[in-house]
C-alpha cells in the first residue's frame, strides 16, 4: 500500500505530479466548501489522475499530516497492492429518504468477499442513525462500517461530495474494501461531560426532540445556555445531549445540534432520540477532548495489534473544533504520537462521525467525537 499527500489553499498552485507518481487507483480529498462551487476542483483532480477514482467532501476544516487547515484542500493519493475496493453513490431526496439512501449504496457493494466500508454522506438533509440502519439491513453487522457527514463550517446550510467528475450537494458515497488482505481498525471516544438534570425526552420524531419533560424542548435548551442562546442554532454545537441507558448512566452516544423551529420549538438533532429516554446536556474542556482523541487513538491501535505504515482516516465533530479553538492541533498531534510517524493521516471536522463504540459492537452515528478508522495491507 502506498500513499503520498499533500495540501494547498490555491486550485492554480497545486502541483498534483507527485502524487501521480505512485499511480494510485483512490484519490480522497478533503476540502472546504469554495472548492466544491466551480468546475476547477473537479477537473483539476481528472487532469492528475485520469486513471484513478476520486472522492472528495466538503468539510469545517481539513485534516493531515501538518495538522488542522482551514480554507483548504488535502488530497491523498491511495494505491492498494492487495484490496480491490468499489465505490457506491446515491442521491438523496430529503431526510426521510436516509433509510433507503443507505439501501442503495449497500446493495451496489454487496458481495460474500466485502469487508469493510468507509461511509462519506452528505451532511445535512440526512438523518445518519437512519443512513446507517439501510447500509446495515443490506450488509448485516458483520460487514465493518465507519465514516463521516461532510460539513459546511458550521454554517448548516450546504454540504458537498464529489465523485470524479460529478459534484452535488445531495450525494451519498461509500467506499467498499474487498478480500482478506489488509487491516481495518476503528476508534471512537468523546471527552464531554455531562451537567444538569437528567430529562426525559417526552416527544420525538426520529432525530426531532420537540419536548423534554413535557415544554418545548427549546425553551428548556435556551435557559441552560444562557448568554449562548443568542448564536443559536451554531451555539448549540458547545452544547451538546448525551443519550442516557436505561439506567439513566451514560450510554457514549452524543447528539449535536443541526437546527432550531421557532414555530414549535423543536430541537432537530444529527441523529435519531429513543422516544421516553433520558437526555443530558454537555460541554467540554480542551484537556478532556484532547484525552478523548488519545483514547480512541490507543483503541485503534490495539484493534490493529500495532500501527504502522498505512491511512488513518480522522473524523471528528465541528463541536470539538469550535470548543478547542486555537489548540485543535493537539487533538491531531495526540493521534499521531500514538499511531506513529509512518502512517499518513487524512480526514476532516464533520457534522457526525460514523464507527463502532469498539471492536465487535454495532456502528452508530456520534456527534462530538474523534473516530478513527486505521487501514494497511501487512
């Protein structure tokens, strides 16, 4: 497996040719949304890499070996020696379309010899819990699933994806790993703590909370944030709900804020609310969200029995960039210290990450985590 990379803010000061150099078969970029607005981007990856297959979304910050970027793009240049891989894309009509988007892409993957996907939607008219329900129901939970919902910076409005010559803001992309020759290793680990009461979520539609406790869910919502109410719905990204078991203990599955409705004071959160569950509010300190990535850094490696030479893909919540302010570097710094200089490391701060708590448990959607997803071939 080889893999080369590089970063730049300027379309016309890209040199590429080094990347074409190990003549990869997967191109996967990351980049901030103004690359995505023209027709350059796209025609500038089919001129480097006429014979490869390019991927690429939208992002709120970009991802690799030199740290955290804004404004740009990073574009790792992939080629497998052993794994073949198949890329899937679908369309998706509105919200209420996540299960069956998740459908089509897994029934264009399916095969006895798939191992592995790695998951690339659209960030914003999408329900993630439900996108990944329709790739489970086609693949089964045998097949290991991680991704990420591109992101806009925040702002909550477009979100784009790529595929070699097409750009869309309605996009799903899956990438299918096949055989037996490589390694896939995931982890994913938050940091927030948890503060207030314990609530319970007493109207829900899928991934819209409308009442906690029996009052409008942002009534509630804007007396705990305060002076921060006023930057709703971006604010909101500081504050996210933890989903409590049924013991009312922390269960590790975050939710963020995508949106607020004025008209009936509804929440619309990244993905689904068990209906009658238990919610918490949460925040951060850089400290713990920098000892969130380390853990899930650690996970990874002992998943793959040991880093080395390879990809690591790094997703992690626009929430964790926005807490961590001029420190986000550490977060990155922490994972690369722990999965070693040999390995390349791409990816980019999401609307919602997408992997197994850990080794043998089901993928769900996280918001406000670092996911890690580790790929070799030994």
């Amino acid at each position: 497996m080889l893999v080369k990379q590089t970063v730049f803010a300027s379309l016309a000061a890209a040199d590429l040719r080094p990347l074409a150099e190990i003549e990869p078969g997967l191109v996967l970029a990351f980049a901030a949304p103004r690359f995505f607005q023209t027709s350059d981007f796209a025609l500038r990856l089919a001129e480097a890499f006429p014979q490869a297959r390019r991927v690429a979304v939208s992002t709120a910050g970009e991802i690799s070996n030199q740290g955290v970027s804004e404004d740009s793009a990073v574009i790792t240049a992939i080629r497998f020696e052993h794994t073949p891989f198949k890329l899937a894309a679908s369309e998706i009509a509105n919200m209420e379309d996540s299960v069956g988007a998740g459908r089509r892409l897994a029934e264009q993957l399916r095969s006895p010899d798939l191992k592995a996907v790695i998951l690339l939607s659209q960030g914003i008219a999408v329900n993630g819990s439900e996108l990944i329900a329709g790739v489970v129901s086609v693949l089964g939970k045998g097949v290991l699933l991680t991704g990420g919902l591109a992101a806009d910076y925040g702002a909550f409005k477009q979100t784009w994806a790529l595929l070699d010559d097409v750009v869309s803001d309605r996009m799903m992309l899956a990438i299918g790993l096949y055989g037996d020759r490589f390694t896939f290793a995931h982890g994913s680990f938050g940091g927030w703590q948890s503060f207030g009461p314990a609530r319970r979520a007493t109207k829900v539609a899928g991934n819209v909370l409308y009442e906690l406790d029996g009052e409008p869910a942002l009534e509630i919502y804007r007396r705990y944030l305060g002076e921060y109410a006023q930057g709703l719905p971006a604010s909101g990204l500081l504050f996210p709900f933890a989903i409590l078991a049924d013991d009312r203990q922390e269960s590790g599955l975050i939710r963020t804020l995508l949106s607020v409705d004025e008209s009936n004071g509804s929440l619309t959160l990244a993905g689904d609310i068990p209906a009658g569950g238990f919610l918490k509010l949460m925040h951060a300190s850089t400290e713990a969200l920098i000892d969130g990535a380390e853990a899930a850094a650690t996970a990874t490696s002992e998943m793959a029995g040991g880093t080395g030479a390879g990809l690591t893909l790094l997703v992690s919540c626009v929430g964790r960039k926005l807490a961590m302010g001029d420190r986000v570097d550490e977060e990155v710094e922490a994972v690369g210290e722990i999965i070693g200089q040999d390995c390349a490391l791409t990816g980019f701060y999401s609307n919602g990450e997408i992997s197994p708590f850990a080794a043998g448990s089901e993928c769900k959607l996280h918001n406000q985590t670092m996911t890690i997803t580790y790929i070799s071939e030994p």
